[in-house]
C-alpha cells in the first residue's frame, strides 16, 4: 500500500534516531518515495549521510541551504507529502508542535502539513510519564495526529519501562494500514484455516502438513480492509495476524463443522481455504494403543464435508470461495469440486510447483470461476497472493 507514496520523515535528536534508518530502507523496499527532514540536534545521533543514501534524496536540516543559499520551503514540503512520520519523536519535539513553536525545518513543516501526521514518541520513562508529556499527546491526537505508542523495554538510561520507540517494522505496518483499502468496511467474513487432526488414540492422529499461513494471510487481507473476520483454525502454532478477527480454535472436522455451521448464516460470505481431513477413524481408541507385531488395519470413513454442506445452504447474496490442492490433473479436478461444492470461484495450487502449498510462505495460484474465466498468478509471498484473492471476491461483491 506504501508503492508510490511521498513520505516526508522527520527525525529529531533521541538516541532512537538510529532506528530511522531502518525505517527508510523498509520504506523504500516498499517503493515509497522519502524525504528526510532532520532537527540540528538529530544530526549528533545519525550521520545525515547515511539518511542520504539510504533515502536516496538530499537530506533537509536548515530552512536555507548553507552552500548555496536556496530556500528549503516547508510548504512546498507540507503540500508535497502523502504522510509525515516523526519518528523518533522527543518530549521537546512533541511539546512544540502541541504549543505551534516553529523554530526548525521539521516543526514548520509539520504546521504546514495537509497530510495526516504520524508520531513515534521514544523517551525514558519518566519523561514519557510525566503529566507535560501526557497532556501534549492528548492535545496532538486531538487535532487529528496519529500517535504510534511506544513500548516497554530497556532504555537509554539503563531503566526499563515505557518509552522505546516502536520498532520500525511495526511503524511501517501501521502507516501501511492507513492506506489499505477499506472496501471490506461492514462486511463479515469467516475463514478456514489449518489443518484437521482426527483421532486414533488419545496420542495419535490422523492429518495432514498444512501449516495454516495461507487462511491466516487471507484473514488478515480482509481485516485490514475494514471486514469483520471469523478465523476457524485447526491446530496451528501461529499468532492471530491482526485487530478486527475473532479466533476459534478446533481440533477435528467434526469441531470445524460445528463452528462454520453456526456462524455461516450470520456473515457475507466464506473463504474455505482449511484442509480438512478427507477421512476419520471409526473407531478412535480411548487409551494408547500398544505396538504389536502384525499389521495394524485402521477402518475409516469420510469426514464430514464442510464445503459441500455451505454450498447447500448459500443465499444468493453470500460469497463462498474454495480451494484444491492437487498433484495431478490439477484444472479438472478443481473445476469439478468447485461444482460440486457450489464455490463462486476456487483457488489451485499444485504440490507439483516448487515452493508453493503447504508449509511454504510463497504460494503458486490459479483462479478458477464458475463462468469459465481462468486467472494465472506467478509465485508470489502467501500475504500478496491472498491480496490477489480478496481483490477477485471485491468483483463478486461490489
């Protein structure tokens, strides 16, 4: 979401500063384009060198250029950017931009600034404590600013506590959330995620490799797009992704089905990407079964079909999107489940491509609709490809 847009980042003088560089690079890598506005103070914590290079544009200190005496403008600044991230942010800083002193580059460019504003605090605790401080950020969000909090951690002084800055990963995920598409806003999706683990005996399973990374992308594309998302995931030891999703965690077909089969009626519609175990012991033992020395014969019988039971009950407003993992005759078996199981479009993938399916965090798709149109992506990142997915539901549901 970050591609294209003109990031104005402010540094001021805090030993976080060091961390700013890092927060270029990342920006860049996101084809940002970024200019550096630093305080005179900044200056003794990072060689503007450094931010130079890294940002690839020339480095703004002073409101005219020392060599040549041209005037750096802070409106032009101000009406130039798509963000202004001011990271790190001191005590000092924060009190003269709650108060309107413009006595640098950085402070004026922010009072001239037209895009929304982004502020990383990092200070030792007390100061981060301390009534001033508190009130100032109070006044900062609101006039409309964005404060990035900082978190608890060791510190310049030696103590430990609330201060440090957010570390530049996190800063970036939340500057790149500003500008996902929220065209999700009021929808409620629910999604399958993971593998299922029938029982044998109380330390046996039967299951299959799937890691649940590609159901937990798609859960989190559609968060950060605005929707409601109902996660069912079978045993994974993934975190929840992101805000704005409920969790469920089951263990068997039979509890997967149960969850989807209650929660189905309320929502939008489905993204049944879970691997769901195909078959189930009859007979699952109630204590260890002890090793023998004849074969072991295990009778099984089909799991319950989640996908074919939805696609039975799915109102012609809903949306359900399925998934086939195959090793051979890859199209016309997804063609056929997606029939089946009355999908608006499936999502294939082969085991036959490298890289791609389970426990893999690229992922090799292609997109399969009911109406005969086949979309081929190339190989890409499972949270790019579920971007490609969530885009394709928008055309069913807008």
């Amino acid at each position: 979401m970050l591609s294209g847009k003109k990031i104005i980042l402010g540094v001021t003088g805090g030993i976080a500063a060091y961390k700013s560089a890092q927060i270029i690079r990342l920006l860049v890598q996101r084809g940002a384009e970024v200019k550096v506005v630093m305080t005179p103070l900044a200056k003794e914590f990072i060689s503007p060198l450094t931010m130079a290079t890294l940002s690839k544009n020339p480095i703004l200190v002073d409101f005219f250029d020392p060599e040549n005496g041209s005037w750096n403008s802070h409106v032009d600044l101000g009406t130039w950017a798509d963000a202004l991230l001011i990271a790190p942010a001191t005590a000092n800083t924060l009190a003269k931009m709650a108060t309107g002193i413009a006595d640098n580059l950085l402070l004026t460019t922010y009072l001239s600034a037209r895009c929304p504003v982004f502020i990383a605090p990092a200070m030792d605790l007390d100061m981060f404590a301390h009534p001033t401080t508190k009130q100032n950020l109070s006044t900062l969000k609101s006039f409309g600013n964005y404060v990035i909090e900082p978190t608890v951690g060791e510190l310049a002084s030696g103590l430990e506590g609330k201060g440090r800055m957010e570390e530049p990963e996190n800063i970036i995920r939340q500057l790149n959330d500003f500008f996902y598409p929220k065209d999700m806003q009021g929808k409620k999706v629910l999604i399958t995620a993971g593998p299922t683990y029938e029982k044998i005996d109380p330390v046996r399973f039967i299951g299959n490799y799937s890691s649940g990374k590609m159901g937990f992308a798609l859960a989190e594309n559609c968060a950060r797009r605005g929707a409601e998302v109902t996660l069912v995931c079978g045993p994974v030891s993934l975190s929840t992704p992101y805000k704005n999703i409920e969790r469920i965690n089951v263990e068997s077909a039979q509890e997967m089905h149960k969850v989807v089969m209650s929660r189905f009626e309320q929502v939008d519609g489905a993204i049944l990407c879970a691997a769901v175990a195909d078959f189930t012991p009859v007979s699952p033992l109630e204590t260890k079964m002890k090793r023998g020395k004849e074969n072991l014969v295990i009778e099984l019988k089909p799991s319950v079909d989640i996908a074919a039971e939805i696609g039975k009950i799915k109102r012609h407003e809903q949306f359900v999107v399925g998934f086939a993992l195959e090793t051979n005759d890859e199209e016309t078996n997804a063609i056929s489940k997606m029939e089946r199981k009355n999908f608006d479009f499936i999502v294939l993938n082969s085991l036959r491509d490298p890289n791609s399916g389970f426990g893999f965090d690229t992922n090799k798709v292609t997109i399969l609709h009911r109406s005969g149109l086949k979309k081929e992506f190339e190989l890409k990142s499972k949270l790019d490809v579920a971007d490609d997915i969530v885009k394709e539901i928008n055309t069913l549901i807008f």
